[in-house]
C-alpha cells in the first residue's frame, strides 16, 4: 500500500486492502479497542499481578452500570494473561481465573461452578467440606494469582445467610491461597460487597460512570473511530458529540453499536468517512440495549 493512513491503527490500515464486505465483516466483530478509562482499569488489574504474595491481599471492585464495558475489560485481562503449559517441567500455570457469579448464590453451588471451570471430575456426593478442599488444591497447583469474579451482583438475588456465606467464602480463599479479588458488577453490587465489611476493606473501587460531554468522551470517540477502517478522519463537531450522547444516554454499548452502525453506513455509501450529518440522521434498527456489560 502506498498510502498512509495516519488517522488510522495499523490494524484499521491494514484492514483497507480487503473488500468492503470483509472491512464491514471486521467492523461488526467484537474487537478490542483501548480508550483512556479502560487502559486506567487495565493498569490497576495488571497492577495486582505483581503484588508480593500475602494474607491481605489488595483486591478491586468495578461497578457501572450495564452496558458500560465492564464484562469487556474482564476478558481482555483474562486473555492478557492466558493459561501457560510448560512443555518442560510439565506444569500448568492460570495466573488469573475468571468466573461468573452464580445466579442463586450458595457455598455447593459456587464450588460446584468453581470446580466446573477448573475441569475437575463431577462428584454429586461429594460435601462442601471436600469441595473446598478440590477446589483449594487445584487453584494452588495451577498457580492462580487473580481471581476474577463477574456479575458479582447475582449476590443478591440470595438470603442475607447466603450473601454471608459466599463473602466468607470469598475472603478465605483470599486469605488461604494468597489472590487477589477482582469483582465486577452493576452499582447495587456494592450493597453486596459491603456485606461483610473485613472484605469490603480490601477493594480498591473503580466507578464506570456514564460518559459526559468532557475530555474523556471524546478520547473515547477518538479512539473508536482510530479503529473503524474508513479511508478518510471522521471529524465530529460538538454538536455531533452531544447528539450521541443524547441517543445513547452515556451509555458505552450504546456509543460503539452506533459509531459501528455509521461507518457500515460510510461503507456502503462510498463516503468512507462519519460526517455530523450522518449522526443527526442516525436513528436505532430497534429499541433495547446491546448485551455487552
């Protein structure tokens, strides 16, 4: 290629050398894309990793609400740090572990989640007592450092007794094996954390509000359209800024869907750019919120 395309990634440039249907194809993946607040909560997660091992060990919590990119930045650690096999020595290493809360909160049914992810065999007989002591053993063998726990607000949808039981859990795990906790989950998440207050004591909270017409949203945009293959800078007015932020109410999910939208739309058109015309016509395919936390 002999033309530079500085308002580009060098992924998005490279992108420009196939046809449109395979340029529209990789808009509408899933792609990573690093904007200031979520390389600020990468760099706090990175941070723990290099934590000298403990029996407090420094832990984080993200609440946002949904939609806002937290289940985005979980998987992205996760596969930062990816499980690593030793063809010499033979062993397995998993730095971090990430995992789902439970829907219905409970000690057999977090160990019986936990155990699953782990790959250990199913023993239905097997009591909390011999769960813990697998799941201990395991998590020690493979050398788990982080572990990372999403949807951490399903804590509610239990008893009182329940959300004790799992923060409990939860905090002698910690202690027992020397991790960090990382939790993510919508903002009455903190309700749930906060239940056992020794535990809450060790969580560094990062808040994803929504975006606001400041200088971090438009380095959010900025670093959207950086990664949309379009051959010519998309420049936005103000104007243009503030209309997204009134469609999508701040919402981070909302932002990508329609910014992904308009440039298939640029596409399409031969326009190759987003113009602020384009985004004062832009108008939702449907109505409801894109699943992406």
């Amino acid at each position: 290629m002999t033309f530079t395309f500085r308002h580009l990634t060098s992924s998005a440039a490279a992108l420009l050398a196939e046809h449109d249907e395979q340029r529209i194809r990789a808009i509408r993946s899933r792609r990573w894309v690093l904007y200031p607040r979520a390389k600020q909560a990468l760099d706090r997660l990175r941070g723990l990793l290099d934590q000298p091992r403990g029996t407090r060990m420094p832990s984080i919590a993200i609440y946002g609400d949904s939609g806002m990119g937290k289940t985005m930045i979980m998987k992205q650690f996760r596969d930062e740090h990816p499980p690593n096999f030793n063809t010499v020595t033979g062993v397995l290493t998993t730095p971090v572990l990430a995992m789902e809360m439970t829907s219905r909160p409970g000690e057999r049914r977090f160990y019986a989640e936990l155990l699953t992810l782990l790959g250990a065999p199913s023993r239905p007989r097997a009591d909390i007592a011999q769960m813990e002591q697998a799941a201990m053993r395991i998590l020690e063998a493979i050398g788990v450092q982080v572990l990372v726990i999403d949807e951490v607000h399903n804590l509610l949808a239990g008893s009182y007794r329940e959300q004790r039981i799992v923060l409990n859990t939860l905090r002698f795990l910690s202690n027992r094996l020397q991790i960090s906790l990382v939790c993510f989950g919508v903002n009455e998440a903190r309700e749930a954390i906060s239940g056992d207050v020794q535990l809450a004591r060790r969580f560094e909270q990062l808040t994803f509000s929504r975006w606001a017409a400041n200088e971090q949203f438009e380095a959010l945009i900025g670093s959207i359209l950086r990664n949309m293959p379009l051959r010519h800078p998309s420049v936005l007015t103000p104007n243009a800024l503030r209309r997204i932020l009134q469609i999508t109410d701040g919402i981070t999910a909302g932002i990508f869907r329609l910014i992904t939208d308009l440039a298939i739309a640029a596409i399409e058109s031969g326009e190759e750019r987003i113009t602020d015309e384009a985004v004062q016509r832009w108008e939702p395919a449907f109505q409801g919120e894109t699943a992406v936390a």
